[in-house]
C-alpha cells in the first residue's frame, strides 16, 4: 500500500469557536497548529480564511495570503486551500484564492447540495457565544444550500489549470461521482484524481462503511482501480476516526481535523495536533507509513512549494 497521506484541516467555516476553545483562527494560531500538525504526521494542510477579531469565516483575499506566507514560513507541507469557502460566499468569491495566491493543492466542491449544521445550534443558549455571529451562522444553515452547478465547476477548473493548481474533488454524496464522470468526458480533468470523500455532512451521504464502500465500487468502476485515489473524512466524532481507520486498512488517505470534528476521544476536546497523533498511532498500528510532503508532491503530481504565489 501507497503511505498514508493524513491532511490536518485547521478551521475550515463550520465549527464556531464556542464549540471549542482550540479552534485555531488568528494567523499565529493558524500557522502554529500548521507546524505541530506537520511534526505530527500532516503532509497536507487544509486551510480556510477566518477573521482573526472574531473567528468569522472571511473570504478577504489578503487575510488569505498572510494566512498562507505565515503557514509556508513554518513548515514544507502541501497547502491545500479551500474554494468551498463559507455560507453565503459568491462562488466568485471563493474561487479568487486560486489566481490570486496559486496554491499547488485546492479543493473542488462537486455538486450542489443542502448543507446543514443548525442541529448544533441546539447545544447552546444564545448568551453563551462568544461572538453573535455564531448563532446566526450555525441557524442559518438550515435554510442554506451549498452552490456548486455544472458552470462554476467548470469555472473553478478552468481557473485550477490556468495557475496548475491540482484539484481535490470534495465527493459529498455518490452523484458527485457521476458529476465528476461527466467533467471528466469534457475534458476539463486530468487522472490520476484526487478524491476526498465527505462523508457525514447533514445533506450528503452519511459516514458509514457501508456507504464508504459503495463510493468506493461507484468511484473504480467509473474511474477504474488505477485511475484514482482517495481519501476521506468522516465528519464529527467518532465518525472522522472510524471513517480513517477504514481508510488505513484499505489503502485510502485519511484527513482529520477541528474543520471536521472537535473531540479526540468521546467528550474530551481535541487540539488540530492531537487528532493527527491519534490517526497516526492507528497507522502504526496496521503498519501503515505515514507519507511525506515530498512523497505527495510525487503521488498527487503537484508543482511544487516553489510555483505558488505566496
Ligand atoms: N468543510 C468540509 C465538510 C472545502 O473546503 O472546499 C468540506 C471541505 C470542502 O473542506
Ligand atoms: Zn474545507
């Protein structure tokens, strides 16, 4: 089997920081969970921008850049930057980070879908958080629909070729496949693909094996044994770790982190760099290696830290 590729996604839009005290959202948080997540394991870094005075998801293209000069400062992993961006942002608007910072890695949202985490919302009364975006942010989900049509995919990887920035397609449910079957036949991909299934998202497919293996025999028949690889995240607890684990034993990636899910075992709250150890462990204990950031620059065909433009 391929090393394990373990992606650490810091932030992401979705988890507020009164979830959790170790939501990383100041460039200095940022770029320091970036370095402890690499020492740990983490041969991709998967980053959103966050307004560093109150934690809010940002789509401001300098915030950005400092984000990704200070990450790049620290450590040679691969940064994968987000183009899924937050509620409400203009698919314009979450794209711009590709010909404007030109990162090696970013990812590609396949399909439009409900995407949902007001049940969260339930946990908290609203005097507890911190920041009154917070609950407008978490309720307001439940009328909010992810927009990724046939036109701003072709869009965003008309704009990925342009900087040779390579994709990760975010797979949230199985027509995404047949989606990305269908940009495949237009000519606007390339293989090997790069495939994070997201699994557990209240609106996609739900994060069971079950599941997993049916994205798996959906995505080798369509794409062939060869023609792909993929990782996966399972969202919440312990749904990210039961989703890896598969992942370790059947030669698949596996990414972790508080964008996806806050505990490290059950209730007790995890660092970014705690859940890259315990995915890591877990490796070690089926013998797994865990990959390198050259060794994914090599699997994943990317450009290389020299081409980016921060
Ligand atoms: N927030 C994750 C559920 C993206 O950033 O474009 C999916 C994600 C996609 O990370
Ligand atoms: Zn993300």
């Amino acid at each position: 089997m391929e090393p394990l590729i373990v992606t650490a996604a810091l932030t992401g839009a979705v988890t507020v920081p009164t979830q959790t005290p170790y939501l990383p959202y100041t460039i200095e948080h940022l770029a320091e969970d970036a370095e402890r997540c690499a020492r740990a394991g983490a041969a991709i870094i998967h980053i959103h921008a966050r307004n560093p005075e109150n934690g809010a998801p940002s789509s401001d293209m300098d915030l950005f850049g400092e984000i990704l000069k200070a990450i790049k400062a620290r450590t040679d992993a691969v940064i994968c930057t987000t183009t899924g961006g937050g509620v409400g942002m203009a698919p314009a608007d979450r794209v711009r980070v590709v010909p404007t910072w030109q990162p090696e890695l970013a990812t590609c949202n396949m399909g439009s879908m409900n995407f949902s985490v007001h049940p969260i919302a339930r946990r908290f009364n609203d005097d507890d958080y911190r920041f009154p975006w917070e609950a407008r942010w978490l309720k307001g989900s439940e009328d909010f629909i992810f927009p990724n049509t046939f036109a701003s995919i072709r869009h965003f990887l008309e704009e990925m070729r342009k900087t040779d920035t390579r994709p990760e397609f975010e797979i949230y449910d199985v027509g995404h496949l047949y989606n990305l079957e269908f940009m495949l036949s237009e000519g606007l991909v390339e293989k090997p693909i790069w495939l994070q299934f997201v699994m557990g998202v209240l609106g996609g497919i739900r994060a069971t094996l079950y599941d997993l293996t049916h994205l798996l025999d959906t995505a080798t028949r369509l794409f062939g044994a060869d023609g792909y690889r993929w990782s996966v995240i399972g969202a919440g607890y312990p749904q990210q770790f039961h989703m890896c684990t598969a992942a370790i034993m059947l030669g698949g990636h596996a990414r972790v982190g508080l964008e996806d899910n806050i505990f490290v075992r059950r209730g007790v709250l995890g660092r970014n760099h705690e859940l890259v150890e315990k995915i890591v462990r877990i490796a070690g204990e089926f013998d797994r290696p865990i990959a390198t950031p050259a060794e994914v620059r090599g699997l994943l065909n990317l450009k290389g830290q020299e081409r980016v433009g921060f």
